[in-house]
C-alpha cells in the first residue's frame, strides 16, 4: 500500500516533544506505516486479518488504535490504487470529538 501524508504522523510525534509518549507513539506509527507499507490489502476484510481491532467505518474508512489504543488513526483507503491516504491521528479523548466518517485531513 502506498501511504500518503506520513509527514503528518511525523508532526504529531514532534508535537510530543518533552512527552512520556513520544518514543512510544513514534515506534508505534513506525510499526504500523512498515506494516501498511507492505500489505496489499484488497479489501476491509484484509485489513481485518492484519488488524483484528481495527475498525471498519463505511467502504473506505478505517480505524487503527495505536498505543495500546491511547491513540487513533483515521485513514481513508483506495484498495483499488492501493493507497492509504492518513486523514487524522491523535488521542483516543480527541477522537471521541470527530465525526471519524466526515473528519477531513489535518487537525
């Protein structure tokens, strides 16, 4: 899968700076961009399969927890291209506050 706007996973981990967090949000979304990365998945199951607490929102919205799940990632997925395109990530508290199907990308 091609992964699209990573830059942005970067500035949230930057943000934390001085954070507990920091080192282990950072290897988190290192773990999951390699492993997206790599994957051809051709459908919601297949992500599934790779992520069994993943979360399904409509055809092309997905839900990664990350952290343990202290934190979210909101992704909007183009099997057919394989692409990922990353529409949001922040805490699992932040995330309540989103329309996770609408939620644009950015912050």
């Amino acid at each position: 899968m091609r992964v699209i706007a990573r830059s942005s996973l970067r500035t949230f981990v930057e943000s934390l700076e001085g954070s507990k967090d920091q080192r282990s949000v950072k290897a988190a979304l290192d773990s999951w961009f390699h492993e997206a990365h790599r994957a051809v998945w051709k459908s919601p199951s297949d992500v599934l399969r790779s992520y069994g607490k993943a979360s399904i929102v409509g055809p092309d919205r997905v839900v990664f927890n990350i952290k343990g799940n202290d934190y979210r990632l909101v992704v909007s997925m183009n099997y057919s291209r394989q692409t990922v395109f990353i529409k949001w990530f922040g805490t699992h508290a932040d995330y309540d506050k989103i329309d996770v199907r609408t939620v644009p990308y950015g912050r």
